[in-house]
C-alpha cells in the first residue's frame, strides 16, 4: 500500500513539473533568503524593493490604500517597511509579484480570478481582524496563494476551467477529485508545490494542500494543523461571503464546508453575517 502511494505521489510530482510552475522571482528569493537572518538589513531590503520600481509602486500604492488604514502616508519603500513591518511587508511583494508571474491564460478567466481573489483576500482580512483567530496580513496573504495552482493550470493546460467562488461544483461535488480525474493532479497539490518553490512559510504551503479538507484532526490537533484550518476556514468563510453579496447566492461550497469553519473559528452564523452584512462595494470589487 505505501509503495503505490509512493508511486501516485512520483506521479503527481512528475506532473507539477511538466504543468510549469514559474521558478522563485529574484527579488523575492533575496528578501525571504534575507528575513532568514537572526538579524534582517532593512535598509538593504528597502533597497533591493526600491530597485524594481514597478514593484516599488505597486506595493505603496497598495500601502498607502484604505485596506491598511494607515496614519500617514508611506512616502518611501524604507518607510513603509517602518510603518508596516519586515514580515508584513514579504507577505505584501510575495502577493504582488504572483500576479505577474502568470501573464499567459484567457484574460477574461484571469480577470475574474483575480476579482474574486482580491475580494475574498480583502474579506479575509476583515475576519481575521474581527474574530481574532489569526493575523490579518497572514490571513490576506494566504488568501492570495489559496488557488495560486490554477493560475498555473490555466496557464499551461489548454482545457483546463478553474471552478471559480460562486461556480456549480461539478457532479460529484468535489473539485480537486475532478482535477485529479481529468488532469492527474489538482490545483490544491500544484498550488503547494508553488508555495514551497517560492519559500513561503510551510504553514501557509500545507493549508493550500489542505483547503478543500473540511475535517478537523481528531482530539484537537496540533498547533500547526490548528493554524491551517484556521487559515482554511477563515478564507472559506470569506469567500461565502463574497459569493452571498457579489452573486446573490449560497455558496456550494459553503454548503460542504460550513459546519467545518464554523466550529474552528468558534463563531455561529450570525456572526459571521454580521460581521460581512454591509461589505462595501470597493472591497467587493477587490479594491
């Protein structure tokens, strides 16, 4: 029994690596290589920001946004790492330099990809700061690599449709099964793939694998495996509640897994109503 698991896990690991997943970007194998250190330049990290300048844009466009709330406007990358903080800070560049690291794929489908995701990132976030369970930049975070593997599916697989937040799931009700059935893998493996080639936390890879899992680990878990559900939950969680106001529907895959989410975020459903019941439209929108 093992060794046919071996021989499917080969399998699968074969596929990740024909499907193509974009190797780490430079810049941000430098910075999380630096955060490594018992003793992090910032100002070398400031530096190495400040010299991509779209990059260097982008992210105190971003800062500088309502999302973050902040009581002056960062005027320099040094300064937002300041204000924000070194790891908020690689989690912001980590988010922002996937976006380009698939520029292939139908562009309406990416579109509607990264609406969703940057709204249901958004929501996340809001949770997170309400119900306390984990940090909300951690949470944002997470929320942008989540489904990363179906960028990478989109992009290389010609007849690959991702089941986007608010699609029908198909008939069997569940999404990586389908993927494994009809590409030998699924965007939860390849999208954890992704995150461990571009060095991000192993809590946050083994949530991706994780995220379409509603069931707790027996007798309480441990504290990793606490985390990732919580991580799978809240964002699960959010994503009902973009589903509910931008579409006007139940989420299906709210339906599979609220009972889940509910009780590891040891929250009721009209708490979670109260917390989403009046999302703005910006923050709907992603923005």
């Amino acid at each position: 029994m093992d060794q046919a698991l071996e021989i499917l896990d080969h399998e699968a690991e074969q596929i990740v690596a024909d499907i193509g997943i974009p190797p780490c970007p430079g810049i941000l194998t430098k910075l999380m290589q630096e955060m490594r250190n018992d003793e992090p330049d910032f100002v070398k990290l400031g530096k190495l920001i400040s010299g991509d300048i779209s990059l260097a844009a982008a992210m105190l466009k971003t800062v500088n946004s309502p999302f973050y709330g902040l009581p002056a406007k960062a005027k320099s990358v040094q300064a937002a790492i300041s204000l924000l903080g070194l790891r908020n800070v690689a989690q912001l560049v980590s988010g922002l330099v996937l976006r380009d690291a698939f520029p292939g794929g139908s562009s309406d489908l990416m579109g509607e990809y990264w609406e969703s995701t940057s709204a249901i990132a958004q929501i996340s976030a809001l949770l997170a700061q309400e119900f306390k369970c984990i940090n909300r930049d951690e949470a944002y975070t997470f929320a942008l690599f989540r489904d990363c593997g179906m960028l990478a599916m989109m992009s290389n697989l010609k007849s690959y449709r991702p089941v986007l937040p608010g699609s029908k799931l198909p008939a069997a009700g569940n999404v990586t099964a389908s993927e494994d059935r009809l590409f030998g893998v699924n965007h939860a493996r390849v999208g954890c793939q992704l995150a461990k080639n571009w060095l991000l936390p192993d809590e946050i890879c083994q949530a991706i694998l994780r995220h379409h899992r509603y069931s707790s680990p027996k007798n309480g878990g441990d504290g990793p495996s606490i985390m990732s559900d919580q991580r799978v939950a809240l964002v699960l969680a959010a994503e009902a509640a973009f589903v509910t106001h931008k579409m006007g529907i139940l989420s299906e895959e709210w339906r599979k897994g609220a009972e889940f989410a509910l009780a590891v975020l040891d929250i009721t459903q009209a708490d979670l109503d109260r917390v989403t019941g009046d999302l703005s439209p910006a923050l709907l929108a992603g923005r």
